[in-house]
C-alpha cells in the first residue's frame, strides 16, 4: 500500500466511524434493537449508534482466520488475507444463450452448473444461487439449492440466505451433514446484505443470529449504488459501505462473541444515463480496489472483484470487462472472489459459454501471479548449450520433451489456429465442447444413504416435489 493509499484509507476509516456514531442504521427489528440495548449501543427509535470503542471491539473479537470445513477435506477453505478462492456467478434469475437471446433458468441450470462447477479444478467452494429456478418454489428455493448443493457436491459449502426460517433449515441440514453440534465448525458462507443507505431489514437480522449463533461465518456485503443507494464520490460510497460492514458486524458479535467473518464489500455504480447498475466500470472497480484496502487495515478476509460484466452477451466487451475485474481481484489479494464466472447483463444473467471462458481466465490468472520456477532445470543453461554445441533446436531437445506439459500455459476454451473465417462462432464451439467434458466429466460424490434420506426428508416436509428431489 503506498503512502497515499495509506492516507486515503486511514480518511475513509474515520468517516465511516463518524457516519456510524451520528447517523447510525436503522435495524428493523425489535429483537435485534434489544440486543443492542443490552450491549450497551445507543438507540433512538429504530437507529442504532456505534462509538468508535464499539466498532473496533467487535473488530478485535471477530474471528479472522478460519477453516470454512467441505465434505471432503480436500476442499476445506483456509480463510485469511493472503489466499484467494473463487465462487461462481450468484444470484442471476436468467440464462443468456449463444446467440444472446435470454430465458428463465430452470433447476437443471442449477443442476448443470453445480456438476460444472465440481468438476472444475478451479473452485474448492461450490453453491449459492448458481442460477436462480424458475420452475422451484420461491419460498422453498433456499432450502432446494443448499440441499442440491449439498448431494451433487462434496466441495465447501456457499449457502443461500433469506429468512430466520430458511437460516435454521439450512443449519439442519448442515448438523445432519456434519454430524450434529456444528457451533465450533464453520461450513457454510452466508452472504449477508444491508438495506442501503443504512440499514438492515428484520429477515436479514434473523439469518444474522442463527448463523452466528450456530458459528457460521457472515459475508457482510453491503451493495451501495454509487448515485443511487449510495453517494456518488467513490470515497463517499466507500465509507457508507464500510461503515454497513463494520455496524453489522458490532451486532454480529453481540449475539455471539467470535463469529467469523468477511468483510464481503460489494459496493457498486450507477450508469448515471439509465440507472442501471454497473459492475464492471473503472469506477467499481476503484470501489472494490479500495474496499480491499479496508479490510486489510483491519484484518478481515475480503470479498472483491469478480468476473464481472454489464455487457449484454458473451462478447468481446464481456472479455475485457471480466478480465480487468479478475485482476483487480487477484492484484488486490482478494480472498473469497464471488461472481468469478458466468455473469453478463450486470448480474441478472448467467452465461454457460462464459462460465467456462472465465474459468480459463482465473486459470491465466493464477499462472501469471504464480511463482517462477528458478532452480537449474528451469534455467535451463545445460539445454541452452546442447542445442548451440549441436546446431539443433529446441523442437527436439530433451529437455522440450521432459517440461512441456509443466511449464507453458495451454488454453481449454479459447482458439489458437487459423480458424474457418468464424472466430465468435469458432469460440462458441469451444466454449460448448468444454461445457459437455466437464458435465461428462462429473462424478457425484459418494453421500451416506443415511444423511441423503435424512436430507430429502426435510426439503419433502417443506412441500419440494417427488420428482424435484428424484432429480438431485
């Protein structure tokens, strides 16, 4: 961090402490507005107000690092502020197709990307709302996408939040997974979201205590729109971002000392000439860039960047949209990076041509900033004299033949050859190609029939379908 940043952050941090002890949040709940009371937080009607000694204690009794625990240990997630993890696209109610015609998703979208996503090297963490079902029952989707999640893939756990009641559904399932008292195993991210500019909705609060009060980490993303539900400064937006992350994690860890947390900014832009959001603008990517910053001045894992993109299809705006935003997030050292593939239409779509091509740009992306291997075969000063001594080339060298498939970097999804005159139809081929080797690719992981029938019991007590459950 240079001396400015170091300057700037340091303003922000003071601002948002200011925001915090004079204009406070609003939290829409009598129960939560006790709890506050009983802590000691000042409260008016129905706005709480933090001093400065309040925000940094909870800051100081927060749980930073931690193991976020998969059914397979092999994925279990160390979260600090050093290593990055990607998550797939969340929350996007649509799919956009090739030819950028869009439709509703459906439970097999959800499906197929789940099993994408498992076989996928690139992520540890599967779930979320990978696309949201069109053809489940909203007020059981929730449940029916952690419990997919959770029989299709045995990779760490990305849960999906809406009420007090969805909350402590999923913490069952979670308890019959791994085997009862789940307080001191963290398993699952829930993605917690304020009600900008400053304030948190009573449904929100009640996935907030069970949560924490099961011992699950918190995602505190606040999503201000610079213009809109934020102000339009990056600084200005910044700050009231912080200040939802650092006032929700004083009630966080109120109800229970040392819940784990993320500070899981997720301050967005306006497109100031039609109000649409826009997630992928030099100015969101600043956002992000300095909600990093933050999170390092207090310690906390973070949430920044992503595959990002406001464009319309799979095109060569989605591809640079996606890419800078991808490398803010590794330049930056972001360690849950969410929204990492697939997205297109400012969140509202999910493409399956551009889920894999962003999993190839993660892939880029980690070779770029992986280390370079520097020891004597490496530097390669004994194959350097044999083809000179020799006259030959490299083509043929021992050398070439031992280190090929190690050193250089090769492409799963985008094109390298003279092409048949088509190039966008050329990369939508390959693209799709790489859809079906992953999908042929899946294996389900092997579930206990005992907690699989402990699990389809709960989803057919809430009203899912028969042939929903015989689907998963």
């Amino acid at each position: 961090m240079t001396k400015r940043d170091e300057m700037i952050v340091e303003k922000i941090h003071q601002n948002t402490l200011r925001i915090l002890e004079e204009i406070g949040i609003e939290f829409l709940s009598e129960r939560a507005l006790n709890t506050l009371r009983e802590g000691g937080v000042r409260v008016e009607g129905k706005r709480a107000y933090f001093t400065p000694e309040q925000v940094m204690h909870a800051l100081d009794i927060a749980k930073k690092d931690f193991t976020v625990y998969a059914r397979n240990s092999k994925y279990n997630v160390n979260m600090n502020t050093e290593d990055l993890y990607v998550t797939p696209g969340y929350g996007s109610p649509s799919v956009c197709e090739a030819d950028g015609s869009v439709r509703n998703a459906t439970f097999d979208d959800f499906l197929n990307l789940a099993m994408i996503v498992q076989s996928s090297d690139a992520f540890a963490i599967n779930g979320g709302i990978l696309a949201q079902p069109s053809d489940i029952d909203a007020a059981i989707s929730a449940e029916a996408m952690v419990y997919a999640t959770l029989c299709r893939s045995d990779k760490a756990l990305f849960s999906v939040c809406g009420g007090g009641v969805q909350a402590e559904n999923i913490m069952e399932m979670l308890r019959i997974v791994f085997d009862g008292d789940i307080t001191e195993i963290p398993c699952s991210f829930n993605l917690i979201s304020t009600l900008s500019p400053l304030g948190l909705t009573e449904n929100t609060l009640e996935t907030i205590e069970i949560c924490a009060r099961n011992g699950q980490p918190l995602v505190i993303a606040p999503g201000p729109m610079a213009g809109a539900t934020g102000p339009i400064s990056v600084a200005g937006n910044t700050s009231l971002a912080n200040a939802e992350i650092l006032g929700t994690n004083v009630y966080a860890q109120m109800v229970r000392p040392g819940t784990p947390i993320i500070y899981g900014f997720a301050a967005t832009v306006s497109d100031m000439k039609n109000m649409y959001v826009s997630n992928a603008c030099p100015g969101f990517l600043k956002e992000a860039r300095y909600g990093a910053l933050m999170a390092k001045k207090y310690g906390l894992a973070c949430r920044s960047g992503g595959g990002m993109s406001n464009a319309n299809g799979l095109t060569a705006q989605a591809g640079v949209e996606s890419a800078m935003s991808l490398f803010e997030s590794f330049t930056e050292k972001a360690n849950l990076v969410m929204h990492a593939t697939g997205s297109l239409h400012s969140f509202n779509t999910v493409s399956y041509e551009k889920f894999v091509l962003d999993i190839e740009t993660i892939d880029r992306l980690r070779y770029y900033f992986s280390d370079l291997l520097d020891d004597e075969e490496a530097l390669a000063f004994d194959a350097i004299q044999e083809v000179v001594a020799e006259g030959s080339t490299f083509v043929t060298s021992e050398h070439t033949f031992d280190r090929f498939r190690i050193d250089p970097w090769y492409s799963t999804v985008s094109t390298h050859d003279n092409g048949d005159g088509n190039p966008n139809g050329q990369l939508y081929a390959s693209a799709q190609k790489r859809v079906k080797q992953l999908l042929n690719a899946y294996e389900c992981p092997a579930l206990p029939a005992e907690k699989r029938e402990a699990l389809d019991a709960i989803v057919r007590k809430l009203g899912m379908k028969e042939e929903d459950i015989a689907r998963v």
